[in-house]
C-alpha cells in the first residue's frame, strides 16, 4: 500500500510541475491595462517603443560580443603564427 501511496504522489507532483501557468501579459501591457485614462496612450506608445529598442539590443549585442571575440582570436592567431616563423637567435647561433 505504501508503494501506491509513493507513486500516487510522484504522479501528483508531475501533474502540477507539469500543468500549464496562466498566461500574464508583459508589464507594459498589463499596466496599459490597469490604467483607463486616455492620456496615457502616449506613453504606452512609447513604453513600448523602448521596449522593441531593448529587444533588439540584445541580440545585436550578442553578435557583437561573439563577433568582436572572433575578431580578437584571430589577431591572437595571426600574433601566434608570425612568432612561429621568426628564427629564433638561439637556433640561429647553432647553424
């Protein structure tokens, strides 16, 4: 009997991780929302300009930041290789 109890809860604690939230809407949204007077419909038109600016933002600076580490490795790469081809003085002296 325990074991169906143990397994009745595992069950149970599946079904609540597994069930789906309520939908909420975004901060501006929900304050738009809240809000009834007509004066802030410009503000909510630029709220939500700044919001797009701020997602586009991220993206960009992601490309950005894996961009400029690729630039960096292949300046480091480049650095690399011109140490490998000059002669050295030590084997230079032994010739």
């Amino acid at each position: 009997m325990t074991k169906i109890h143990c397994l009745a809860g595992m069950l149970l604690i599946a079904a609540l991780l597994v069930a789906p939230h309520p939908a909420q809407a975004c901060p501006a949204c929900t304050e738009f929302a809240s809000s009834s007077d007509v004066d802030d419909t410009d503000n909510f038109a630029a709220a939500m300009n700044e919001s797009i600016y701020v997602m586009l933002g991220v993206p960009f600076s992601a490309l950005f930041g894996v961009g400029f580490m690729i630039y960096r490795g292949m300046k480091m790469n480049d650095q690399f290789r011109e140490g490998l081809q000059k002669p050295s003085a030590a084997c230079g002296a032994a010739n």
